[in-house]
C-alpha cells in the first residue's frame, strides 16, 4: 500500500526533468520555421494518359496471318488508344520500333495511326518500306490504303526527298529513283510520282550510269520498265536524249521512243519519233522518218535521212531505208554532204562515217553541187567514199578522219548498171560512171555517148575533164565517134582510134584525131548552104574551130601512105556516103532504110533536165523503154573491137 502511494506520488526530480524536457521541445519548435506551400507556377506541367480501363492487345485474327492483302502489326513498343474517339473508328496508336508485314513486305516506322479492320495505317517517322530483298522505299510518313493497297509516301518539308531503291540481280543493276512526293501500288509493284523525279540506273558490274529526269512518270519493279513524261532528259556518258514521253527498260537499258525526241551520241545527231535507243551501245532502231547527222571537228556534216534507219554507234555507220507501203506516205532515203557538196538520194542508202563512203540502190540519184553547174547522176546504185590525197582509193581509211579538213579530201562517185547523168552544158548515159574530183575527171565505160549542144560523142571508153565551171576536154582513148547535126538530116562524121575534144564556153573549139581516121564532112558555104559531102580517110586529123564554125582541118597520113578522099554533089550522093560504120552500128540496125528510125531512139536516150526537176520522184526513177533497149541490145553501142567495115546498103 506504500509503495502504490509511493509511487503515484509526485517526485520533485521528475517534476523538473518534465519541465526541461518541454522547454527545450517549445524551443526547438521555435527556432524551426513552418514550411511555406510551394508555387504550383513554378512546377513544370506534367499529363499522364488516363489508364485504360480493359486491355490493350494487338488484333491477331484467327486465320492465316500470311494474308498477301493485309498488313498486321509486328512489333511496337507502346500501343494504346482513346476509349471513345479510337474506339468508333477501330484506331490503334503504336509508337517505338513500330513494324507491320504483309507477307514478304515490311513496313518500319517511328509511330503510326493502325486500322486493323483494314489493314490501313498512317505511318510517321523515318519510314522504310521494304518489299522482298530488292525493294526499299524511305520517306518522312506514309498514308497507306489496306483496301487498295496504295502508299502514298510524303517529305516533312523543303530539302527532303522520298527515295526507293531497286536492286536487280539479275542484271546487276542497281535503280534509284528520288522525287518529292510518291505513290507506291503494293499490288501491282508500282511506283509513280506527278511532281518531278530524277532517277540513276547504276551497273554495279560495268560501273556504267544513266540518269532520267522528268516532271512525271512511273517506275514498275515488277517489270523494270520506267514511262515518263513531260520534259524527259536522259543521260550518261556518251549520250543525251530529250522527249516528252519514253518507255525505259533499265535491266537492258533501251528506251522506246514514242514522241519527237533528240538524242547526242557521241559525234552524232539523231531526230526521230518512233523506235528504240540503246543507252550501253549507243544504237538505235528508228522505224519513223528520221535524221542522224554526223559532225566532224571542223563543223562539216553529214546527214541521212530516211523512213526508218538502223544506227550503229561503234562502227559509226546507218543504213536508211523507204517505206515500202503506200498507205504510210514514204519518201526517199536522203544522204547529204555539206563538205562535199552532194546529195545522194534512193529507196535504200547506207552510210559509214568511219570510211566516209555512202551508197545508195533502188532508183537512187546523186547531186553534186561543188561546181556552180550541178551534175545530176542516175544508176541502179550509186556508191561515194571520200579518200586523203596520198591514199590510193581501194584503201580504208579510218584514222582520224573526222579531223581532216576538206582541201586535203577528194571523193570518188561510182554509178553503175545503165548509168546516165545530166547538166545543163553535158549529157551522157554509159553502163558505168565514175567521178573523181581530185582529177575533175569523169569514166564513162561500156556503150558511153556524151551530148553536148548539138555534138554527139561515142565510144567504148570516154573521159570527160570538168575546169571549175564546165567541161573543157573529152578524151576517147578506143574507137571513138564524134557526129554532129549541120542540119536537115547531115550529119558531121569523125571515128578514130584515138580522139581528143576540146571544148571552150559549151562549143567544140579543137579536135585531134589519130589511127584510122574516117571523116564524113559537109562543109558549110559562103551562104550558110550544104552542097558537097566529103568522105576522107587518113592517119591524123586537127581541126580548129572558132565560134562554133571550122576554121581549119588538116588531116594527115603516116610516113609514106597517103590521104585518101573523095567529094560528092549532095544531089549524086548516096546513102552509103551518108553515115559512117561506127554511126550505124551505134543506132543498132543494119540497113541505111533504118537510121531515120534509129536516130529518134538515139535522141531519146538523151537526158534532159524534165528528168530532173521534180527532184527524186522523176521519169528516169525506172528505166524508160529506149534506155532499157540501148543497154541491153547487144547490137547497138560501140564495142572495143568493133568491125570498121562499111554495112551493105539494102
């Protein structure tokens, strides 16, 4: 009972360490400042999503996932939607390493709008769409449409570009293709772009690059096929083609050509509308009317044109050829040469740059305008090379010979088969022409006869010499005939073995003559008037004529023979006086009865420029009958060994 008192009664030393104990917490309490509310202004904004209230998984439907029309989500870091807006629309947001496939296609991103009832997805941030192992598209966001299965990939702004790249290895190409906007149709592997796009088609074998530029166009990955339009550019190394629509095959680098387009190959100059280019050779298959000009260091050029042409870069030669349908309007291959100063114009034509020779069948016609006197020159074919002084013709030549300047050239013109050629102060037919210019000098072999005013010049052989403006020499080296009309059917005679013309302002202005010379003369009297024919045989003859009128004739005989001769009345003179052997045997009949007829068929294988003036398309394009006649009677011409022996009379 004490110690129960004891204890509940107060104790004076706990009393005070109460006390102490109190002050010291009323002290510290004081000395401490209350805590002050923070400044909510101060404090960084914070938002957390509202929690979903189910769960969020992706939609994997029951079926086979390897769907080839849909995209399923792959893998994404976050995936989430709003209970109410995402919900109507069946939208889920993903975002973090986003990926989607549809079979062997994916598609990364950094965060995308997915709608998977559609497989439609609008993709954002360093998009990569990846088709197969060959197909990488890259853009800035995308807006796919599952139903259609269209991309539209799109750039954040100015500077930036949507980029796929192709790789074919079966070709070993390597494609890229860059423009500001691009449409992609997963379908049907087909990618088109309407605003500008640039593409580079590399060879990663042959180090070789194209690139195509164009305001539109498509590319097929299926097909390799890139159309373009509207301002195409295409180029590489060597080439430069501009149009405004193609069809590029990149695996084989062709190009189809559907619109007017202007290609740069190297040296050369191509026009055309329709064909095929080849940008790895160079070559070209043009099957519209086109033209290719070949250019020199010099500025010369040469030109083919034709309805279509083949062109071989390499060899730097084409051939050119006319249509042969009516209904598709052809007209003639034309091969012109600025240098040379020639045309050259047929159904068919080939030219070779590298050897500079041309060639021309099926009707063709060859001008040559270096002289102010054009020459106009037919035959079944027609071939021209240009040779260097010093080169003997025969030899190609192939080095450097676009660097030659035209004073160091000269070029040969062959036309053979039933040849005939025309200016205004000559005329000739022969089986074969050749014009040299070196020489100025034309071949004429095989039944030549040359016209000139109202002179008429035969032969086996005939050599004509050009001066700068016209024929000035006319050399017969076998068995030559000269026969000029004085009028009402006489007719001035001169054969020999060897004749020499020459010619002054289109007139006759001295003859030499030698070996076996056989004259038929009627000389003009006082009063313009033919009264005498004379016949005279000798060894040489020289006449000297002045204005068109003989001024002299010496003829002349070998050391110890003699000139024999014999002077006629016209009204006592025969028939057989009136034409010589040779004369008779050129018109190809056998009686004197005959030559009347014979001497208008002569007249008519002259050629005139009515054959001419219509340009290619003219009367001599296929052979007139006379023609046709003359070169294949084997009883008209002068033959090298013809039989000098006066033809009975009937």
């Amino acid at each position: 009972m004490r110690h129960l008192l004891d204890f509940t009664t107060p104790n004076p030393h706990r009393i005070v360490a109460s006390l102490l104990i109190a002050v010291l917490f009323c002290m510290a309490y004081a000395v401490k400042p209350a805590p002050k509310k923070p400044d909510m202004s101060l404090r960084p904004k914070t938002f957390t999503r509202p929690k979903p209230t189910k769960p969020i998984v992706p939609v994997i439907p029951g079926t086979d996932r390897n769907q080839p029309d849909k995209f399923f989500l792959e893998h994404a870091d976050l995936l989430y939607n709003n209970e109410e807006a995402d919900t109507a629309s069946g939208r889920q947001v993903v975002s973090g390493n986003v990926v989607f496939r549809k079979m062997g296609t994916y598609l990364y991103c950094d965060s995308a709008y997915y709608f998977p009832e559609t497989a439609s997805m609008d993709a954002f941030g360093n998009v990569r769409l990846l088709q197969g192992d060959t197909l990488e598209v890259k853009a800035d966001y995308i807006y796919y449409d599952g139903l259609q299965q269209l991309a539209r990939l799109r750039t954040a702004g100015r500077g930036k570009e949507v980029s796929l790249e192709h790789t074919s290895r079966g070709d070993g190409t390597k494609k890229y293709l860059y423009t500001d906007s691009l449409d992609y149709d997963l379908r049907n592997e087909l990618a088109y772009f309407n605003y500008g796009g640039r593409m580079y088609n590399q060879n990663m074998r042959a180090g070789a690059r194209d690139t195509l530029t164009s305001l539109t166009g498509q590319y097929s990955a299926r097909t390799k096929v890139a159309e373009v339009t509207r301002d195409v550019f295409l180029r590489n190394s060597t080439s430069r083609l501009r149009t405004d629509r193609m069809l590029y095959h990149t695996d084989t680098r062709t190009v189809d050509l559907v619109e007017p387009t202007n290609i740069i190959s190297g040296q050369d100059f191509i026009s055309t509308r329709s064909g095929t280019y080849n940008m790895a050779s160079g070559n070209a298959k043009l099957d519209s009317r086109s033209l290719i000009a070949h250019r020199d260091s010099v500025g010369n050029e040469t030109t083919l044109e034709g309805d279509s042409i083949v062109y071989n870069k390499l060899l730097r030669q084409s051939e050119a050829y006319m249509f042969s349908n009516p209904m598709r309007n052809p007209r003639p291959m034309v091969i012109t040469d600025t240098a040379r100063r020639s045309i050259l114009i047929g159904g068919y034509g080939y030219y070779n740059d590298s050897t500079k020779e041309a060639y021309a069948e099926r009707y063709p016609l060859l001008k040559e305008f270096s002289r102010p006197d054009t020459i106009f020159l037919r035959a079944d074919k027609v071939h021209i090379q240009t040779f260097h002084y010093g080169m003997k013709p025969g030899v190609v030549a192939v080095s450097d010979s676009l660097s030659a300047p035209a004073d160091t050239e000269y070029h040969v013109a062959k036309a053979y088969n039933r040849a005939r050629f025309f200016r205004s102060d000559l005329q000739g037919v022969a089986d074969s022409i050749t014009f040299v210019s070196r020489d100025s000098l034309m071949y004429l072999d095989r039944k030549p006869i040359v016209w000139s005013g109202n002179r008429m010049v035969a032969g086996s052989e005939i050599k004509v010499h050009f001066n700068d403006s016209t024929a000035d020499c006319a050399y017969l080296p076998h068995n030559g005939l000269l026969v000029e009309e004085v009028g009402e059917g006489f007719f001035n005679q001169l054969r020999a073995n060897h004749m020499t013309a020459y010619l002054a302002n289109e007139t006759l202005s001295r003859l030499e003559a030698h070996n076996n010379v056989q004259t038929i003369l009627l000389p003009s009297e006082k009063d313009s008037t033919y009264n005498k024919l004379v016949n005279a045989i000798g060894d040489t003859l020289l006449v000297n004529m002045d204005n068109g009128r003989m001024d002299r004739l010496k003829l002349l005989a070998r050391q110890g023979g003699e000139v024999t001769g014999k002077v006629t009345p016209l009204y006592i003179a025969s028939k057989s006086q009136y034409y010589l052997p040779d004369f008779i045997a050129l018109a190809g009949v056998s009686r004197f009865s005959e030559m009347e007829r014979a001497l208008e068929i002569l007249a008519r294988l002259r050629p005139s420029y009515a054959w001419y003036r219509n340009g290619w398309e003219d009367s001599l394009g296929e052979l007139s009958f006379e023609l046709e006649e003359y070169f294949t009677n084997p009883d008209m011409g002068i033959p090298s060994d013809i039989d000098t022996r006066a033809v009975t009379q009937q």
